[in-house]
C-alpha cells in the first residue's frame, strides 16, 4: 500500500527508524512547507518529493497520508486529505476542538475513507502482555491504574542541540507551547481506554510552574508543563495519570486488581519487561522495610514486583529488535543499537501499518472512530483544566474494544 507524509521534521526520522520492517507500506514521496527539508529527505531516504501539497493530493497512487505536520496544523491538512478521498493517519492530538475531530470523521465516512490516527502503543508487546494478564484474571478484578509520564526537566536537557540523521531540529518551542499533555498523555489514555473502556468523569489540574524553558521565550509561555488527571470508569475502576517536563523521568504503568497487579517501566519502550505479582501477606508487608525498599533484587525473594513474564508478541515485533533504517551511518547504527537497548524503542510506522492492514482486509481499524474521538476530548480536558482545576463528565464514548487483535502466545 502507497503512503505519503506530510511533514518532514524530527519526527519523521522516528518514523523511519523502523521503515525496513515495514515492506508492505510503500513510500511514494513526501511533502513540507519547508523545501529545504523535503530535499534534505530526498537526499538521506531517496524519497519523491512532491512540488506542493496539490500534487501530493493529486497522485492517484498514494491509499494513505501521514500526518506529521505541527498541531495547530493538524485539522486542515487532515480536512483536504480526506476531501481527496485519501484515507489519512495523523499524529496525535488529531485537532485542538472535539468539533474539529467529529467533522474529520464524518467527512472520512461521507468519501468512504478512514481518518485514523496515533498514538499506536496499545499494539506494543508490552501493552499486549499486559492486557493479557488482566484478561486471564491474573490480577483480579482490576481496580486502579497508576500511569507517570514524566519526562525529565526541560530547561536542562538542552533540547535545542539535539538533531535528527537528515538535520532537523528537536522542536522544542513548539514542545513548550503545545505543552506535554497535548504531546504526550494520548500514550497512556490510549492504553487505559482501551483496557477499562471510556472515562465517564474526569477531574484534572494543570499548570505551568518552570520558568525561562528556553532563550527567546518569554519566562512564562501560558501552557501547562504539568498536569493531573483523575479518570473514573463505568466498572467502578479507577486511574490516574500524571504528565510533566517537570520531574526526572518515570513512565511507569500499573494495573492494580483486588489479588495482585502488573506493572512494567515504560509505554516508550515496545518491549519493556512486564512483571505480574500476586499479592500476599507476606509481600504486601515486606514494603514496609527500608532496606527491601532499597535493594529491589532483595525484595523479590519477598514476593516484592513478582515474577517477569513471557512478552507475547505480534505480527510486527522485530520491528524494534534490530536497525530498520535507511542508509545509516556505523555511528548511527550504534546509536540506535544503544537506544533499544537502554532507552526506548519505538515503532511509530506500527499505526500506519495496522491502519493499511484494516484497509487491505476490508474491516474497521481495532481503534474505532468513538474511541479515538474520546482519547481527543480527554486529551484536551487535561490540558485546559488549568491551576483551579475541573471536574467534569466527558461528552464522548465509544463501545468496548475487546481483546487486541493479533496477539501471539
């Protein structure tokens, strides 16, 4: 099947990190307002570069465009897609209004084409390992979600000398702008929603507490760069999600039951161990000591994070388990060798390719329509709650997902 992107920033090196995974997906070319960064595209990945978006809408031979332009650019190059009877994927936050995103979809059903979109790591091994305890009742009725996307201090991390392999900057005033909520929190609320089903109350807070980000902004840009959500569902579950550029590092998920829980350290990375513990006196009391606390190895013989299990997989986990770029360097092979290794590892093409794979077998997409609408309203809930906070009941839901298609034992 024939795609082609639209933007051509850092965020599409991510994507073709794993392109070689990916045969069934052909790139016919790719488009940006910018055309020093098309051809800069053009001479790293050999890819067509199409003169205008015009012509890009134009070529009968491209099924799927790809998304990846700026946020607040999301809404109308989706809209002049779908108008050309192209099916589109676009990054996450699909638009910044849930009317924006209702009138997407049904201008995708008014020309018989899909509008779908990211996050994809509800297809992870990890997520998938996950779901599959709680399915076999391994922890009980699950009760309570605990989900950190924190992602390091901002204003330290020297963002603004980080590059992609064809030179593109990372976007870091637009991350400041946008805000970590709208960029990020779709990871854990696609995954919670898909486990628990739609949230049917929302109580969240937000605020920006760190000046001076970056040079040539203002000490203080208006957008969160913290946020809290609470999230009660119809079964009587729980969760909670916590999104900061605030607090070191932490991407941890668990999903806690009446008889024990599953936890893993990362939705960022596709094969993240899983652990499953059941829970116990002896267990649950041995927390209480500092020195178990401290040495985690020593607790396991407690009982203490439990046991790791088997990741069960899919069609496409090798996709990050060796280099699938294009014409890397040894030093960028290394790199990304280390990255899946100690970091992350990510397949972003994973949704584009699940999107594909509905179309060739003539079925909806696992992720429908009502859910992705409700991931987008509770993405922008959060983001707008603001420091004197909101409690509210969302307006969208969607009907259970059920198990996730294509897991393999």
């Amino acid at each position: 099947m024939k795609i082609a992107f639209v933007g051509c920033g850092f965020v599409f090196d991510i994507y073709m990190r794993t392109v070689r995974a990916h045969p069934q997906l052909e790139i016919a070319g790719v488009y940006d307002l910018r055309a020093d960064r098309a051809a800069a595209v053009n001479a790293h990945y050999g890819f067509r570069v199409y003169s205008s978006y015009d012509e890009l809408l134009a070529d009968e031979a491209v099924d799927i465009v790809v998304n990846l332009t700026n946020i607040g650019a999301h809404y109308e190059v989706s809209k002049r897609a779908l108008e050309a009877g192209k099916h589109v994927y676009s990054e996450k936050p699909l638009t910044k209004s849930v009317e924006e995103t209702k009138h997407l979809f049904e201008l995708a059903q008014a020309h018989g084409v899909f509008f779908h979109g990211a996050p994809c790591n509800v297809y992870s091994d990890t997520v998938r390992t996950m779901f599959k305890a709680v399915e076999n009742g391994q922890i009980g009725k699950p009760l309570l979600v605990h989900a950190e996307l924190d992602d390091n201090p901002i204003h330290l991390m020297e963002f603004e000398k980080v590059v992609s392999p064809t030179g593109a900057p990372w976007p870091l005033a637009e991350e400041i702008h946008e805000g970590c909520t709208f960029e990020h929190v779709g990871y854990h609320l696609v995954w919670i929603c898909a486990l628990l089903g739609p949230a049917v109350s929302v109580t969240a807070f937000s605020s920006e507490l760190i000046e001076n980000k970056m040079q040539g902004l203002p000490p203080k840009v208006g957008t969160p760069d913290y946020s809290v959500a609470c999230l009660s569902f119809a079964s009587g579950a729980a969760a909670r999600i916590t999104c900061s550029v605030v607090a070191p590092r932490d991407h941890r998920m668990r999903i806690i039951g009446d008889a024990g829980e599953v936890t893993s350290e990362g939705y960022r990375h596709y094969q993240s161990p899983v652990y499953l513990e059941r829970f116990s006196k002896n267990s649950l009391n041995a927390r209480k000591f500092s020195t178990l606390r401290a040495q985690p190895s020593l607790a396991r013989f407690f009982g203490v994070g439990g046991r790791k299990l088997k990741l069960v997989r899919h069609w496409k986990s090798d996709a990050v388990e060796g280099d699938r770029q294009m014409h890397s360097s040894i030093k960028q092979r290394l790199v990304e060798w280390l990255r899946r290794r100690e970091v992350y590892a990510q397949d972003k093409l994973l949704g584009v390719a699940e999107l594909a794979k509905a179309i060739q077998e003539n079925r909806k997409p696992y992720l429908s329509n009502d859910f992705l609408m409700h991931i987008n309203e509770l993405t922008l809930l959060i983001q707008g709650a603001g420091p004197n906070g909101l409690a509210t009941r969302p307006s969208t839901r969607f009907d259970p997902l059920g198990p996730i298609p294509g897991t393999q034992s």
